[in-house]
C-alpha cells in the first residue's frame, strides 16, 4: 500500500464533511435572493392601485406560500450545516491531535 494513500474512513468523512458545508453555503445565498425579492413583490403589490382586490389577494397568498416554501428549505439548509458541524467535531474528536 502506498504511504501517500490514506488509509480507512477518514478520508471519506471529510469528503462528506466539504461537501455538506459547501452545499449548505452554496444554498443559502440563491434563498436569501429569493426572500429579498419575495419580500419586494409583496411591498410592490401593495402599493399597485390598478390591481382589483381580488388579483392583490392572490398575489399577495402567492408570496406567503413563496416564503413558506423557501423558510422550509433554510431549516434543510440549517440541518445541513449541523450535520457538517457534527460530522466535523467527531472528524476532531478527542485524542486527535492537530
């Protein structure tokens, strides 16, 4: 066996552990985009008076069910990022060093 091959689990673990973390960042920016704009459409129908109460109504259940949706997904994200978190303590365990 090589010596520049790890050898066992670890490795893998810290694979994962990357990839978690980076997935967790890579998605929190496009949800805080859509928050941000989500957020603008429901100020901007408010303020439009050519729209009948009707049409404001559905618009405005429309960006409630946007947020709803995106807040589901950043508690994805969030477990996410405690995973990452709890796979890189146990990657650092005790009696590890350096």
């Amino acid at each position: 066996m090589s010596p520049d091959r790890p050898i066992g689990p670890r490795p893998v673990v810290t694979l994962n552990t990357a990839a978690l973390a980076r997935l967790e960042h890579d998605l929190r920016t496009p949800l805080a985009v859509i928050l941000g704009h989500n957020h603008l459409l429901r100020r901007r129908v408010r303020r439009l008076d050519r729209l009948s109460p009707e049409d404001r109504e559905w618009l405005l259940a429309r960006t409630t069910m946007i947020d709803t949706a995106v807040m589901g997904m950043t508690r994805s994200v969030e477990r996410l990022d405690g995973l990452a978190r709890e796979a890189m303590s146990e990657d650092d365990g005790p009696g590890r060093s350096g």
